[in-house]
C-alpha cells in the first residue's frame, strides 16, 4: 500500500503534501459554510438518492419476496456498507472524475502541470466534496441497524472486515482514476460516469444471485463487487476463499489505473486555437 501512495504521491515531501490536503480540506469546508443552505438541500438529495434502494428492498419483502433468499437485514448490510464506501470516497476523490474534465474543458489544468508536486496528488487535494458525508451517515444507519439482526461478529472478522474496507476504497480511487484519465480525452462527457454508477449498483446487491460469468466479470475483472458484498460478506459468514483473489485483482486494478492516467497525462494537448 506504501508503494501504491508513493505512485500517487510522486515520492515528494510527504509533511508538505499533508498540509495542501489539509488546506483543500479547509477550503472545501468554508465553501460549504458559506452556502449553508445549498449545502445542506445537496445534504438530503445525496441521503434522498441513496436511500432509494434501501427503500425498494422494503417494498420487495413486505410483499413476500425475497433476493437469492437473503434476509432484508443481510442486504441492508450490503447496501449499507456500499453507501459507507461510495460516501467516503465522494468525500475524499471522487469529485476529480468532474474536476479533471472542467479544467480540461475550461483550459485551466495546464496550471497543475506547473505545480511541483503529483499532479494527481494536487487534484484530489483541490477536488474535496462534502456532500458525501450524506451517504456516510445513511450508510452508517444501515449498517448499525443490520448488525443488532444478524448473529454477532467476532474480533477476526472485523479486522478482516477492515482490511476489505480499505481495499474497497481503494477500488473506488481506482475507478475515479480511470475516470478522471477518460475526462483528458473525452471532455465533457458525462455518459462513462453515467455508465460507471450503473455498474456500481451492482455491488448493493448480493453477487451469488448473478451468474457465473457475471460474478467473475464483478469480482476479479471490473471488481465492483469489493464495494460492498465482499466486505459484507465477512461480517455475513459467506466469505471465500475467492476473496483474497478478490484482493489481489483490486490492486492489480489500482495499479492499472495508475498507468492508464500516465498514459492518458501523455496524450494531454492542451487547449488552443
């Protein structure tokens, strides 16, 4: 993990990029202070949106159904640790995938070319997003609730529960790399993150209730799986020995991103004309 944040970090003075990430944090805080009112409506749309599968989960059991025969609380601790994931990392960098693309678009992303620090690093330091934490705290709520219904969990399985949990974030910066990468080349295109969400969906749910194929394109090839039921899974008692290929193949997928973006850096033209 050491090496994977030197690639991000470009091996630069680590004290000093701590203290730009602190300040973007600053920043993004007294933004949102700023316009309490849009921050907080932004609030409850973010909590209205992720709470809509949670929400039709309900109306499924209440009327006999059922998903892969799963109780409701074992998929709201999916669901709940699929919105804790995808919160934190709308918080922390997922806001690059918008940012790239607007610097793009507006000729302004030659300025980080500039900065004497990674330019990725420099991009999540100035792409914080607060409205996330709506998402954290629903999640948070789903998943408390789904623990007081399902068999206790012991002290193994929350540090295996943990370890997945920052190898899901991982996933996530990953993604949002690619993304960002893409934005270089297809400015302005809103559609591949359009894409992107609605493959992500898929990790809210159970993967076992899939095909085959399909659980092996979620779990090792595009592992959005590692989002919420892998984790999940720990605390649910139906892990795998196919998690830890899980874990290999999400950071061969960091890595991979990594290079992409240097690719994707080396193809930048500019804007002109």
């Amino acid at each position: 993990m050491v090496f994977w944040l030197q690639k991000i970090y470009g091996g630069g003075c680590m004290r000093k990029l701590l203290q730009i990430h602190l300040h973007g944090m600053k920043l993004a805080f007294f933004s949102s202070a700023a316009y309490r009112s849009d921050f907080f409506i932004g609030l409850l749309v973010v909590l209205a949106g992720g709470l809509l599968s949670p929400l039709l989960i309900v109306l499924i059991y209440q009327n006999g159904a059922s998903i892969g025969g799963y109780s409701i609380y074992q998929i709201f601790l999916i669901q709940g640790v699929y919105l804790i994931a995808s919160g934190f990392g709308a918080v922390l960098f997922f806001d690059i995938v918008f940012s790239t693309s607007f610097r793009v678009r507006e000729g302004t992303f030659d300025i980080l070319l500039l900065k004497p620090h990674s330019l990725l690093s420099i991009l999540i330091a100035t792409s914080y997003n607060n409205n996330g934490i709506a998402n954290v705290f629903g999640g948070m709520f789903l998943f408390i609730y789904a623990l007081y219904h399902i068999p206790s969990v012991s002290t193994s399985e929350w540090l295996l529960f943990i370890f997945l949990f920052v190898i899901a974030l991982t996933t996530l910066l990953a993604f949002s790399v690619i993304l960002a990468a893409l934005g270089i080349i297809w400015v302005g295109n809103s559609r591949l993150f359009d894409i992107y969400n609605s493959i992500s969906k898929f990790a809210s749910y159970p993967v076992t209730i899939f095909q085959k194929n399909l659980r092996m394109i979620l779990s090792f090839f595009i592992p959005v799986a590692m989002l919420g039921f892998i984790p999940a899974s720990v605390m649910l008692n139906l892990s795998s020995p196919s998690l830890y290929i899980s874990v290999i193949c999400c950071i061969l997928f960091f890595g991979i991103s990594l290079l992409f973006w240097k690719y994707m850096i080396r193809r930048y033209t500019s804007t002109g004309g």
